[in-house]
C-alpha cells in the first residue's frame, strides 16, 4: 500500500486520505481561490452543522484558534485563565502568548479530566476564564464547569482538539463551551494537513476571531473586491492565521467519514478492553452518558517504562500524553511551576500508555499490540 510507514511500524495515530479527498482538493487547485474563499466558508458551515454551533472559524492550525480564542475572551497581562496539566502543551501557551497566567488545576484520576472541583478551588479575583481538555476524546464533565463558570462569572473554553465528534448527555461537542477548538493535525480525527477551528454561538466572538486571523484588519480581500473599493484598516494587532481553501476541501471531504471512523475508534476500543480484561493494564474509566470520540487509547500500568520498551523495540508505535504541562522546563524556569502543583496528573503520568488507535487499523493489528504488551508482563 502507498504510503505506509516503513516495515511493519505500527503508528499511534495516522490519517485516512481516499482517492475522493484527492480528487476534491485536486478541484480546488484548479479553481480560482486559493485561499479565503469558496472553500473555507464551506468547510466552516459542514463543521456547524455537524456540530450545531452557530459560528465556525477555520484558522491554520489548532494552536491559533486557542490564541484567537484568548484574544476575542480579552484575556491579558494581569489575567488568570485555569486549565489542565493534562494536555498538549499548546492549550496553556495560548494564555501566555496574550500575557496572560495559565493556572494549572489537577485532574480526576479515573477519567484524567479536569476535575471541577479542583478547577473551582483554583479561581481567584484575576481568574478570566477555566479551559476544559475533553482528554483522549472524552468530554469533560460540562454541565460541572458551566455552572462554576456562571456562578463565577467565568468564560468557558473546550480545547476538543481530541473530540470532534463525541458526545455529552446527547449535546455535540462544539456546543457545551463559549469557545470549542478543533485541530485537524493527521493524528486527529479528520485532517486538513495543519489546521484547526474555533466554534462559538456568539457572533461578536466569531467576528473577534474572524478578524484576528487576518491581520486585525476591518475587511477580507473578497469583501473589498466586492465593493469595488481599496480601503482597509487595521484595528487590532492581528496575524496570518489564515487557512488555505485546498486544505479546507479535504477537510470538508473527510467531515463526511468521520460518523463511520468514530464507530470504527469505538470498536477497536472495545476490543483492547476486552484484551486486558482480568490483567494488570487498567484502561481509563469511560463515562456512560459520552460518545467517546477516542483520538487516544490510554491505558495505566505501573509497569509503563518497561512495556514502553518493549512496544517499541517490536515495532509498535506507543507514546505517553502526555508530560504534565507544568513539569515542562519553560514552565518551571520562567513560571516557577513545580511538582506537588497537580499530584493526581502527576502521579498519572508514570503510568499512563497510549496504544495505537485509528481507524484504519484492524482486528489484527490489536491483536498484535495486545500479544507484545500482555508477554511484556
Ligand atoms: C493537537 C492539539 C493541539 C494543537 O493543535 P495543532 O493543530 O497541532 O496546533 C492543542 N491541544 C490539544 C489537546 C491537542 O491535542
């Protein structure tokens, strides 16, 4: 097969891409927008409906819509903004790139979620907003934080970069924060390459953040072609955050798989739990009232670095989500973070595993992982 890694290297996570997303990006090339037409606002309505948020806007990776974020919620120096520790490091750098504080509250130990009442103990008359990670694909507990945030005052933000299409109480994810975001990185659910969008029902934070991606200028070159005027103006400190309309068509070609990839990730769930039924490998707790999304398979096991090993030297692409953010060295260097900050998330990281999950993989090939990791024992 074209493309495949080399051997039998079995990845943690890849991407899907049918001769149909090919043939779809291949249109756009030959059309006359590049970028910031046709093909965006399209990509931004098929992500609404989806998930029944009001306003999508597409930006170059996930990374910016959390800056876009923090820049439309108004955060800045002086500002606390408390998230998880157990995360991709992105979703606290967003607070520091708007000068703002990351405060780090610590996660449940069965679902490593944010804990809502740690989240809660953590505010202080500085505290702007709570950013929830719905880690590994499964959301957070919303209701939980949405009341905290309201009797608080509070903005809410889901970094979903894990969770484009799960579920809470019967509610997309998209629609249980003020702000969601979405990346669209090979790894993730859909892919657009690099990209990544920030879903909202509140138009004033959508135009916030349409602006935001381009320059902080007051009208696209479109618009402007339209009016038939040269006139434009810059009124906020804004960037290139823009993504291309070739990229935005593969992603609304591969919006329309993911129902089926996500029952995929789902089945090949069940069947890693039905593998370590009665064994030492602990998977994390599934709620019942989600549809996990299940961008990661993570497992516990006090054995970790061994089975690690082991996975590795067999060809089997495991990892570890991951380091908790504030035990980075920028974060202990410049922000004075330390251990005994998160305990639970900390304790956690020397024993979590992720096992490869996507949903081109087959029966087979967690058979495979599943033999190497039960004989590492
Ligand atoms: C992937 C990811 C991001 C960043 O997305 P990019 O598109 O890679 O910039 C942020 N937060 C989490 C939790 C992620 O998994």
């Amino acid at each position: 097969m074209v493309g495949q890694f080399p051997g039998s290297f079995l990845p943690y996570g890849r991407q899907i891409i049918d001769d149909d997303d090919i043939a779809t990006v291949a249109a756009v090339l030959r059309s006359d927008w590049l970028t910031t037409g046709p093909a965006v606002e399209r990509f931004e309505a098929d992500v609404c409906a989806f998930t029944g948020a009001r306003h999508g806007v597409a930006v170059s990776n996930g990374t910016a819509a959390l800056h876009a974020t923090m820049f439309a919620l108004d955060i800045g120096p002086g500002d606390e903004v408390i998230v998880s520790p157990m995360t991709f490091a992105a979703t606290a750098n967003c607070v520091l790139y708007q000068g703002g504080t990351p405060v780090f509250a610590d996660v449940d130990p069965a679902t490593l979620l944010l804990d809502p009442l740690s989240a809660e103990a953590a505010i202080t008359p500085h505290t702007k907003a709570i950013i929830g990670v719905d880690y590994a694909g499964q959301p957070c507990d919303w209701d939980a934080l949405r009341a905290i945030a309201n009797r608080r005052g509070l903005a809410l933000v889901a970094d979903a970069c894990h969770a484009l299409g799960a579920e809470y109480k019967g509610r997309k994810v998209g629609t249980l924060a003020d702000i969601t975001v979405f990346s669209f990185h090979p790894v993730k659910h859909i892919t657009t390459g690099e990209g990544g969008m920030c879903m909202t029902d509140n138009a004033t934070l959508a135009e916030k953040m349409r602006h935001f991606r381009s320059h902080g200028i007051t009208t696209t070159a479109g618009q402007r072609e339209k009016a038939g005027g040269w006139f434009y103006e810059m009124t906020d400190l804004g960037y290139n955050y823009r993504i291309t309309d070739i990229q935005c068509a593969l992603g609304s070609s591969q919006l329309k798989k993911l129902p089926a990839w996500i029952k995929k990730r789902n089945a090949l769930a069940r069947a890693y739990d039905a593998a370590f039924a009665g064994t030492s490998i602990k998977p994390l707790v599934q709620r019942d009232d989600c549809l996990h999304a299940y961008h990661l398979y993570v497992v516990r096991t006090p054995e970790r670095n061994a089975v690690f090993k082991r996975l590795r030297e067999n060809g089997i692409g495991a990892n570890v989500h991951y380091i908790p953010v504030h035990l980075h060295p920028y974060y202990r260097e410049k922000l004075g973070m330390k251990e005994g900050m998160c305990p639970v998330a900390e304790k956690a990281y020397g024993e979590i595993l992720t096992l490869p999950l996507w949903a081109g993989m087959d029966n087979q090939a967690i058979k495979r992982v599943c033999s190497v990791l039960l004989e590492a024992l």
